[in-house]
C-alpha cells in the first residue's frame, strides 16, 4: 500500500501550522509567568517568586522617628513594581509600630485613599511576636490613576513591606496574586 503524495495545499497548510506553533511558543516562552525568579533574600529570612529578575539597593529611612537600614528588592514589570522592603528595628514592639509608618508613607506617596484595610496580631512562643496589615489603595503618580496593593509583617525585630503598585490595567491580577502570596518568611 502506497501513501499518496502531500499536495502543495496539504504543505503549505502544514507549514503555516508549524509556523503558527513555533510563534506561540515563542510568546508563551517570553511570559512574564515563565521569567518568575525564586529569590531568597541574603539579609533577610523571606522567599518570594518575582516576575522577573530583581535588583537590590540599600537606604536608611525615618519611620517615624525610627531611622532604619532598609533593603530593597524589587522589579519594574511593563510599569508596575513588585517589592519587597525589610529592615530590623531595636525591638519588636517598634517593628510592628513600623507597618503604620510604612503603610502611611506609601500612600502619602502617590496621594492616595485606603480602599481596604486589614490588620492583625498573634503572639506565641513557636513564631514570636508577629504583626500584619493588609492593604489596597488608589492614588495618582504623574497625573495618572494608580494602585497599590501591600502586605505588612513584623515578626520579633524584623519587618517587611510586600507592594505592587501600578496602573490598575497594568496589574495582571494572577501575576498580583502569585506574587504577593509566595512572600513566605523563614
């Protein structure tokens, strides 16, 4: 039994369709849910998955009356940042005081108003002393909407701001999701 011969149709058709597969392959590799980077902070006990690869840079800033080394971790992703701040205050009740002084600052930053809020507390002997806020926020950054959407955390000494913030049309929401729920403290 003989296969009969592919027509110059049945290539042509054949080659588009390879040549259709190899371009979404192509984008699908360049997907900013392809370039996720685990990075594992060397100043820090934390983990967290950015969209691509970070930069660090070190400065002291007043929280407050607190002045503090913070380290900065972050990524400008097609305009919106993801990033991760931590610092270590003299004692952990100063480090939870310093979620509101951070929380503050951001948004004093871009002008904006709170849309969502949450804290919360625990202490115990496994974890230490730990303290949380969540926050959403809309505001303006060179005269256009923006929106920033951060986690707070103390545990004993050391806190962490955990931002992105960006044009809300701008922030893919799984991306947003994916990146703020790998923040995981060691």
């Amino acid at each position: 039994m003989t296969m009969p011969s592919p027509t110059g149709s049945t290539v042509a058709r054949l080659s588009r369709l390879l040549l259709a597969l190899a371009v979404s392959l192509t984008i699908l590799a360049c997907s900013a849910a392809n370039n996720l980077r685990d990075y594992s902070s060397p100043d820090a006990p934390y983990r967290i998955m950015f969209p691509d690869k970070p930069s660090v840079h070190k400065r002291t800033i007043d929280l407050d009356g607190l002045k503090v080394e913070m380290t900065m971790t972050a990524v400008d992703r097609d305009g919106t940042m993801y990033a991760v701040g931590s610092a270590e205050a003299p004692d952990a009740a100063r480090a939870s005081a310093a979620l509101g002084a951070m929380k503050t600052a951001l948004v004093r930053n871009i002008g904006a108003t709170v849309t969502r809020e949450k804290a919360s507390a625990q202490s115990s002997s496994a974890s230490g002393q730990r303290a949380a806020l969540d926050v959403e926020a809309s505001g303006t950054r060179n005269g256009a909407p923006i929106k920033l959407i951060g986690h707070f955390e103390a545990r004993e000494k050391r806190f962490y701001q955990v931002i992105v913030m960006g044009k809300e049309q701008a922030m893919p929401a799984e991306q947003v999701e994916q990146f703020m729920s790998s923040f995981k403290l060691q």
